[in-house]
C-alpha cells in the first residue's frame, strides 16, 4: 500500500491582542488551526487571561502599555513565521477562517489579506461602531483609492513585509496605519466576507458611542498624517 504524505503545515503566526478575556480564550484557541503558533499578548489582563492562554498552548507576550496597536506590535515583534496574522482575542471571529487569507498570500496574487465583517446574531456590530467603519472606510477610499468596505482585525500578511512598514500607531489607529502604509508602498489588498459574531463579554474599544468616538479620532489623526510619516521614515 502507497504510503501517504502530507505537506507540513504553513509556517503562521496568529497575533490575539488580549485584555481580560478569559471567557473567551478557551474557544478561541481552540479554533487557530493547527500547526499554527497563537501568540496572546496580554494588555494587561486581571482576570487570569494569561494563565489560560498557556494552560491551552498558546504562547503569551506581556505588553505592559495599554493600547490594541501597542498590543499587536508586540505581537508583530515577538513572531517569527513567514505569515503572521491577526484576529481579535473575545470569539466574534473565527481564527479558522484565516486558512484561505494564509493561502492567498502564500501564492504571491496579494500582500495583504483582510476580512469584512458580516454581522451575524443580534448585537453582533452596534450600530454606532458600524457608522464610524463606514465612515472611516470612505475616508480611506479619498486617501488611497483602495475601495475597502470594512478596516476589521481579521487580517493576514507577510511578516518582514509588515516590520517594514514601520508602523509607529499604539492605539486604536494601528490596523488603518497598516493598510494606509501597505497602500502607499504599493500592495496588493484584498477584501473577502467573514461571518462577524457577538463578542463575548464587552468591548474596549466600540462598546459604547465614546469609546467608537476615541477611535474614529484616532484613525482620522492616522489618515492626516501618514503621508508626512512616510516621507520622514523614508528619508
């Protein structure tokens, strides 16, 4: 009988910024493909977030100043796959789906893979953090020319690729930063639909109008000042 062989698994990181999400790092993790390193680093967390992550494999990077920028860079620095990825850490998206973004970049037909979100279960995506997307989205779409639908987390690229875009954003200006950088440098961008759920617990960043208020400014503050950024990086 003809033995069977199997190709070894693609060489992935998955960044999960995490702050307090205890409840739901168990059903996260379990659904990062396997093969694939889940890098939780934890904001910050008080309520156990980090000894979970380990006790389900996941290997856990401490990035002691608060901000989800700040906590995906650390993330980003501390990978050492050819593709790294990114996915929030509270279940309203599945790190399975990244399989098809990993295999599009690996074929070389696009550099930078992100999912837009489609809402699925009631309260899945507030209707105050969907008007600031769209409303960020159409800024972008005036910046770039780039016609994204959604700036959501769940995204995957190449990891030296990444690191050289030189991202400087800490808060919750980073994953407009990357595309607005990745644009400007000349990448191919892809957007495909992934199914968006309710969050498990409460969000720090679009829970409320505030929160989705500090994080439009911030990305607005990102749009003004990218392209001086990177005449000053380049140069």
């Amino acid at each position: 009988m003809k033995a069977v062989t199997t190709s070894p698994p693609p060489d992935v990181d998955v960044v999960l910024p995490c702050l307090d999400e205890a409840r739901a790092l168990p059903w996260v993790l379990a659904r990062v493909p396997a093969g694939w390193r889940a890098l939780i680093v934890d904001n910050g967390s008080t309520d156990g977030s980090a000894d979970i992550a380990r006790a389900h494999g996941a290997t856990v990077v401490t990035e002691p100043r608060r901000g989800f920028g700040a906590a995906c860079h650390a993330g980003l620095t501390a990978a050492t796959a050819d593709v790294v990825c990114f996915c929030d850490c509270d279940a309203s998206l599945d790190p399975a789906l990244l399989v098809p973004f990993v295999d599009e970049v690996l074929a070389g037909g696009t550099d930078l893979v992100l999912g837009r979100r489609r809402p699925r279960g009631r309260g899945a995506w507030p209707a105050h953090a969907r008007a600031g997307n769209l409303a960020l989205a159409r800024m972008l779409r005036r910046r770039t020319g780039l016609r994204l639908h959604d700036l959501g987390p769940l995204r995957a690229a190449r990891r030296e690729a990444l690191l050289a875009l030189d991202l400087a954003d800490r808060r919750s200006g980073y994953p407009l930063q990357m595309v607005v950088r990745a644009a400007d440098a000349g990448w191919r961008i892809t957007e495909h639909d992934v199914p968006y759920l309710p969050r498990t617990g409460a969000s720090k960043v679009t829970g409320t109008w505030r929160g989705t208020w500090h994080a439009v400014r911030d990305m607005r503050r990102v749009l003004a000042e990218a392209p001086d950024v990177r005449e000053e990086t380049s140069g």
